[in-house]
C-alpha cells in the first residue's frame, strides 16, 4: 500500500491533516483503511525512542502519521 506513494510520509501526514483530496482521493483512502494500525500498535511505535530509519517502512509510517501535529489557525 505504502509503496503507492512517491511522497514522504511528512507529506502524506500533511494530506491526511489537509483532506487533500489530489493526493487522497476516495479510493486511495478506502484502501488505507484496513491498514490503519491498532491503538495498541500506534502506542508502541510512538513510544520507540531509537532511530526511526530503524524501523520497517510500516513502523515509520506509524510514526510520522500517527505522532501530533500543529493545525494552521
């Protein structure tokens, strides 16, 4: 799924905050979510604190989207 992609995962984190629909259109959202991780899962990748080039691709999508992020006001 993530392969798709030939932006960052900062970028698509951006998307995802913006529903930026030229990026994520419907389908490709429909798609996304049986990958989305479990609660418990986002919990144990937020809580790595080693090296994030460390991680599998997944693991550091987890990380990048999943970590909080300033809205613009």
């Amino acid at each position: 799924m993530l392969a798709q992609f030939r932006i960052s995962y900062a970028d698509i984190k951006i998307a995802i905050v913006e529903l930026n629909e030229d990026i994520l259109d419907a389908e490709t959202v429909e798609k996304m979510i049986p990958a989305c991780p479990t609660a418990e899962e986002t919990i144990q990748i937020n809580g790595y604190e080693g090296d994030v080039k460390l991680l599998g691709k997944a693991e550091q999508y987890v990380h990048f989207t999943a970590s909080p992020c300033s809205l613009p006001t």
